[in-house]
C-alpha cells in the first residue's frame, strides 16, 4: 500500500494528549507563481512571508492577544527572537518539501533596516 502523511490522532480520541507541532501554509499565486506566500503558526505565534519579486514582506502575530491579526510584531525589539525561531522553523520545512523558494539568513535584518523608518517600531 501507500503511506499517507499525517499522523494518527486515535490517542487524542481516546483521552490521551496531543502534542502541538507547527502548522505551515503555502500559497504560490493564481497559477503564475505571482505573490507566493509562506507561513507558519507555532501555538500562538504565527509569522506570515509574502514574496514580490525581490522583495520580502514578513508580518507577526501573537494569536492569542491578536486573534484578527491586525497588529504585525515584526518590528518590536522584543519579538525577534520569536520571529527568528519561526523563520528557522519555515526554512527548514521549505527545504523539507522541496519548495522552489529560499528565505535568506539574513532576512530579518534586511527587512528591519528597510522598514525601520516607514513605521513605528514597537518597545
């Protein structure tokens, strides 16, 4: 027979725990790959990646605190550390999957300096 991916949640059911693991989404346009997207949600952090071109937009959210997502985190000093993890986490699922996109090393950096005179940043 064949494997299927997913995993059997038959413990849940009967009681038992289910431990959390990150959820990844991917969007790569309306069959152009024009705008392809990138995201994952780890418990309550979420860290979207939007590609244009040679650009890269990258927003964070906190779930829990910000379930409409209307408030992006990526520029708060105190968030990089969530937004690197997250950022790991999606890198190494893109090269897990074959996924014909990368996300450079120093993506955050670059996408700060860019924008850290275009908005706020939150302390």
């Amino acid at each position: 027979g064949h494997a299927l991916s997913g995993r059997s949640l038959m413990g849940a059911i009967r009681g038992g725990e289910l431990a959390q693991r990150p959820v990844f989404s991917q969007y790569d346009g309306n069959k152009s790959r024009a705008n392809p997207q990138r995201c994952v949600i780890d418990g309550r952090d979420k860290l979207i990646v939007s590609m244009f071109r040679e650009e890269r937009f990258l927003e964070l959210y906190d779930l829990k605190d910000d379930p409409l997502e209307m408030n992006s985190r990526i520029l708060d000093k105190g968030q990089r550390g969530r937004a690197e993890r997250l950022l790991a986490l999606l890198r190494e699922h893109m090269a897990r999957t074959g996924d014909p996109y990368a996300l450079e090393e120093d993506l955050l950096e670059r996408f700060i300096a860019l924008r850290a005179g275009a908005a706020p940043a939150m302390p």
